[in-house]
C-alpha cells in the first residue's frame, strides 16, 4: 500500500517556480514494462466496446524538486500516457520502491467563487475515468512545452477554461499551495484559486456554453 505524503508546502507564485526538462530518471523493471502495451490494447479495445474516448499522449513526469532561496526547482521529464496508466494495473508494480514510481503530474485546485463557493465538476462518463466529481484540473501535457512557473500555472488556466469556462481574467488570486505523492504514485499540484466572478455567472456560462466532453454538469 502507498502512503500519500506531501513533498513540499507553502504559497508559490509563478515567479517562485524554476523549470528543467530532463532525461527521465525513473528506473526501469524490464518484466513489468513488457506487460505494458498488451495491457494497453485491452484498454483501447474496452474503450471502443463502451464507446468512451481514450487516447495516448506525452505528459509530464516528476524527477526531482528542491527548494532554494525561496525558489521551488523542479525538475520535469516526459512519460506516455499508456505507460503511466498502465503501471497501476500491474500488482508487482506497487511493490517497487519509489525510484520505480510513474510520478506523471496532474494539477488540481480548490476554487472559490466571489460568494464563497467552492466549484467541481461532475463527469460524464465518456472516458475511461471512474470518478464521479473531480476538482477543475487535469494531467500536466505537453504540447505546449512547459519552461517556467508561468507553463505551469497555464496548464491549470486551461483546464479550468475547459471544464468550467473560467477565464484568465475572472482569477483574483491563485498560488500553488502544496505538490504531493498519491497513493497511485501520481504526483498532484496543488493550488488555491479565488475568483471575481459569482456561482451564478459560472452557471450561467455552463448553459450556454460548451466544455470539455467529458464533463457532464457544475457542482457547488
């Protein structure tokens, strides 16, 4: 079993984060990475008997993270999606010590409204995702590359657009709170949002707009 824990706390704005892009540092267990493209064709045949999206794409992996002066250095690589969601349906995996964790990056974020809300989101089921309510936020990708604090915090900015059609201009404040360990060895960013614009206008929005597919419904 995986202990969640906290890597790093405190109020880190754009400017505070110093970016690298690596060579990926995860070490490799040859008998349990061969598993990982038959798992993936079952996953991708599942998906096309239940009529859900999924796809494969080029995310962002966790190496190594440090703080210095005041200034949170992280050090990034790039994982395939098919690989990190695969490792967890392997048994042995879970045995591995920490070296061998997939670490792909998701942001996740607490959002306030003007009038003291706090939003989620219900999904839709037309992934393979088996939640139900998510906070706005999603696996950190790439395209676009991501070179500072800036990258980083557009990759929440988007999917909030996305999944609540929240834009830029409607944050009043936002930091990253805090980046953590899963107990599915995915490290999640966490941040704090506050908003100038009420429940009622997201709502609104919701309505007449269109968001990502597989959102179903604005949760309070």
């Amino acid at each position: 079993m995986i202990i969640p824990k906290v890597l790093v706390e405190g109020k880190f704005y754009p400017q505070d984060l110093e970016i690298s892009v690596s060579e990926s540092s995860r070490k490799i267990e040859p008998r349990i990475e061969s598993q990982l493209e038959e798992i993936w064709q079952k996953k991708v045949k599942l998906a096309k008997e239940k009529g859900k999206n999924i796809y494969n794409g080029i995310s962002y992996r966790l190496n190594d993270l440090k703080i210095e002066k005041g200034h949170l250095l992280l050090d990034l690589a790039t994982i395939e999606y098919k690989v990190r969601d695969g490792l967890i349906d392997i048994p042995e995996y879970f045995e591995l010590s920490e070296e061998y964790y997939r670490k792909g990056c998701h942001t996740g974020a607490s959002v306030k409204t003007s009038d003291g809300l706090y939003i989620m989101v219900e999904l839709s089921g037309k992934s393979m995702n088996e939640n139900k309510i998510e906070v706005l936020g999603g696996i950190l990708e790439t395209p676009p590359e991501i070179f500072d604090g800036n990258g980083i915090f557009s990759s929440l900015y988007r999917e909030m657009q996305e999944e609540a059609l929240i834009n830029q201009e409607d944050i009043l404040s936002s930091y990253l709170r805090a980046i953590f360990l899963d107990f599915k060895t995915n490290i999640g960013l966490y941040f704090e949002v506050i908003l100038n614009v009420t429940s009622e206008e997201i709502i609104k929005r919701h309505k007449n707009g269109s968001t990502d597919a597989d959102i179903k419904s604005i949760k309070f």
